[in-house]
C-alpha cells in the first residue's frame, strides 16, 4: 500500500499541449503501471492529436466539458462522463467550453 497526500501538487503542460492545459501528477508511475493525473484546460486549451504505443488512458470529467476527436469521430463529455482510448487509439482534446474543463485521467502501462 502506498497514500499520496500532496496537498498542492506541481503543475506542468505536458508535450503537445496547449493553450494553458495544466496537469498534476496525483498518483505518479514511478515503479508502478498505472498513474492518475488532474488535469485543468481553460477554454481553448487542449492536446494535439497523438496515441500512445503501450497506455490505454481513461478520462472522467469532473466539471465543465471536453471535446474529443479520434479522426474519425468527434464527441464531447460533460461532467460525470468518461471514455477509455485504449493503446494506438489516436485521440485529440480541446475545452471548446466557456468555462474551465477538470478531468481525472487514468494512464494504465501496457508491456
């Protein structure tokens, strides 16, 4: 067992990210297979289309709303609503909103 109690973790905007999209690292990977993020976009905020080759990462909306587009389907999740991209699944964020979109994301390692 291990308890995270970082009160005020350290932002930072991850590669590919934009528009002042920040994030903090609640449960790092570490040693681990498995890390969850807060992640905080103000309007017009967002991540370029990208995959990942070995992470299956999910996102639960805790408030606002954010759109997604995989390149062939465009959606958007409001608050309480999630979806999984599994490894390869390309994918592209952007708080198309008028107030600030708040996200958990989930990043499980695949080997």
């Amino acid at each position: 067992m291990k308890i995270w109690r970082e009160k005020n973790p350290e932002t930072f905007t991850p590669p590919a990210h934009f528009g002042g999209l920040k994030v903090a690292n609640i449960v790092p990977f570490g040693d681990g297979e498995f890390s969850v993020q807060v992640s905080r976009a103000p309007p017009g905020a967002g991540g370029e289309m990208h995959h990942h080759d070995t992470w299956s990462q999910v996102f639960y909306v805790l408030g606002g709303e954010l759109t997604f587009d995989t390149g062939r389907e465009k959606f958007t999740l409001h608050a309480g609503e999630s979806v999984l991209f599994e490894p390869k699944d390309p994918h592209h964020t952007l708080n198309e909103g008028k107030g600030d979109s708040t996200s958990l994301v989930f990043t499980i390692k695949h080997e």
